[in-house]
C-alpha cells in the first residue's frame, strides 16, 4: 500500500526533525516542540553562563536565564518547508528562567535589550543561507529513507514504550529482525538477546555528527544568535554596520536613522534593565543631560524624544522639546524620580 507522497514527505521530514532534535539536546542546548495542524513551533535554546560575565552585563542579561529561540512553520506546518522570517513572525528570540522547553510558550518568556537586533539578524542569516540549507535537509531525508527501510521511527517508539528500552537498542532490534515488528519484539523478550543489544547499542549510543552534506538547520540558528550575542558590542545593533573598534556594551553608529531608532523606538535596548543593572551609569548620564541642558554648551546631539506625562485629572500630555530652549529638558529630568525610586518602582511592575 503505497503511502501519499506528501504525507511521506511530511514523516520523513518529522524523522528529520527529532534526529535534529535528538542532535542538539546531545549537545546541551535545550529543545522542545509544539506542533498542530496549523504551525510547526520549534523552541530551542541554550543557558546565558555560556557567556562571560563581562559581556553579560554589557548586555544587560541574566546569567540565571537563558536565550530562547522559537521557529515557526505554516502552510505547510513541516519542518524545514519554508525559511522562517521575522517578517512573517515565524522568529522569536526571549530569555526565559525555564530549562525545560518541552512544555515552554511565549508567556514563559521576556524580552531582553538585544531581542530585537537577534531576530533581524537570525532571518537575515537565515534567508541568506536557506539555499544550502534546504539542499543539505534533501540529501539528508534521502538517507533518512533508506533508514526508515530498515528500522522505521513509528516501529522505533513502539518498542520504546513498549519495552522500555533507549532509541538505540529498539533501533537494532528492528535492524536484525529487517524492520518486522513482531520478530524485533521476540527478540527483546529474549533477554540474553536483550543484553547483547543494549551491549551494542552503548557502543553505537555516541551522538552523531553531521557530515558536511547534512545540515542541522537548529544547530545552525543556535550558533548564528550566540555569535551575535558574543560580537554584539563590533556592530551597529540597527543597521549591523561595523564599529570602527569594539565597544564596551551594544550601540548605534552615527547615522541618523539608526539613532532615531534607537532613541525613539527603542530598538536594542530596554531601559528599565538598564536602570537596574547599571544605576550609576543612568545616574551619571541624567545628571550630565541635566547639567548640559542649563548651561547651554556641549548639548549635541539634541534629544528629539516627546516627554509623556499625566495630569492629576489622568489626561495624558506630550512634551515636545524645543531646540532653542535646552532648559526645558533639565526641568523635565529634575522632575524625575530619584535612580533608586526608579528601581523599586520597575521591581513592583
């Protein structure tokens, strides 16, 4: 009985992904999956200790947390069947305190400063390398195939729940028995057969490596966001231009769209980490703003930002700032809590 080739295409890309799964949890990152009719949601991640400490609190990032990298598949929900983009919304990077990704959702996590600068860069990657990637996860379900001949993943489970027994040794039951199920379940009730094949399948149990050809798309979106995290201080974290020499946390480059975003729209920051993670810092550079904004000298570039306040009715009120008036800003930053009022208020949420 000849299976549907887009339902075959769809198993085997289903063997794909737990063997990439199963890769990438050998390899100590975390992995979980959550998968319906409509989306294939794949979250994988790995612990922020992974980074020095330094970097970490350029960064503004927890080393108790870790990062969280969620891909999506849609029309169809399969693995691989199309490049994940952050247009589409099928990237999501967070930091979460969870280890456990089986059972993660996006309510289990936050974001962080560099969220943002992550994502644009992992589809950039992604969208780049997709080519390679897509031919590398064909030469690899071809294998697959031949694989699934000799000892299938739906006769692989069934002996693994029925027999309690590792992937491995259910895998090399069937490979003896020419993947029938009945005689692989004969064999495991042997138990003198039994040992022999959990002798052999220690010895087979050491976790693969890819060869070149064959493509661990997971892997590969794993290693491009912990490069970034690791570089993020050499480049501009809007437009990914290079710093002419590395900073000491992550920042813009002098073009004015890139500080627009960065000011205005918040783009690769998150100041109420900022605040906690780094109070003198902030202290520093509100009494600098403000001192600046008095005398009238060395105030460049002018903040373009609007000032947000409510009035004691509950109106909200914009401030726009006026360029020849510096002195407005210095009033609006005296009115300003104190940094450790700043603090307490951002840890009662």
């Amino acid at each position: 009985d000849g299976e549907h080739p887009q339902h075959e295409a769809a198993d085997i890309s289903n063997v794909l992904l737990e063997d990439d799964m199963l890769e990438v949890k050998s390899r100590g990152y975390f992995v979980g999956l959550d998968s319906n009719r409509i989306e294939c949601s794949v979250w994988v991640g790995f612990p922020l200790s992974f980074f020095t400490k330094d970097l970490l609190f350029a960064c503004g990032l927890d080393h108790a947390k870790s990062v969280a990298v969620k891909l999506v598949f849609t029309d169809p929900p399969v693995y691989g069947s199309r490049c994940p983009t952050v247009k589409d919304k099928h990237i999501f990077i967070r930091q979460t305190t969870k280890r456990d990704f089986s059972t993660l959702g996006l309510s289990d996590c936050e974001p962080f400063g560099l969220w943002w600068t992550l994502e644009q860069r992992l589809s950039e990657y992604l969208q780049q390398e997709w080519k390679e990637i897509s031919l590398g996860q064909q030469r690899t379900m071809e294998r697959l195939r031949e694989r699934e001949k000799l000892a299938s993943s739906k006769n692989i489970k069934h002996l693994m729940e029925i027999h309690a027994v590792s992937r491995e040794v259910a895998k090399l039951a069937l490979v003896h028995s020419n993947n029938h199920l009945d005689c692989a379940t004969d064999l495991l009730f042997d138990e003198k057969k039994k040992l022999e094949l959990q002798k052999e399948g220690k010895n087979s149990a050491a976790p693969q490596v890819r060869s070149v050809d064959g493509i661990n798309m997971l892997l590969k979106c794993l290693h491009c966001v912990q490069k970034r995290i690791e570089d993020c201080t050499r480049f501009c974290i809007v437009c990914d231009k290079p710093h002419p020499l590395q900073l000491l946390k992550p920042t813009v480059c002098s073009e004015d769209l890139c500080n627009f975003q960065f000011t205005n729209m918040g783009l690769g920051i998150n100041i109420e980490n900022e605040i906690v993670k780094s109070p003198q810092a902030c202290d520093l550079l509100i009494s600098m703003t403000t001192g600046a904004s008095f005398s009238g000298r060395h105030f460049e570039p002018f903040p373009t930002v609007e000032a947000v306040f409510t009035t004691p009715s509950g109106e909200s009120r914009k401030i726009s700032f006026d360029r020849n008036k510096p002195r407005e800003v210095g009033e609006v930053l005296q009115k300003c809590p104190s940094i450790s009022k700043m603090i307490d208020m951002i840890k009662r949420g």
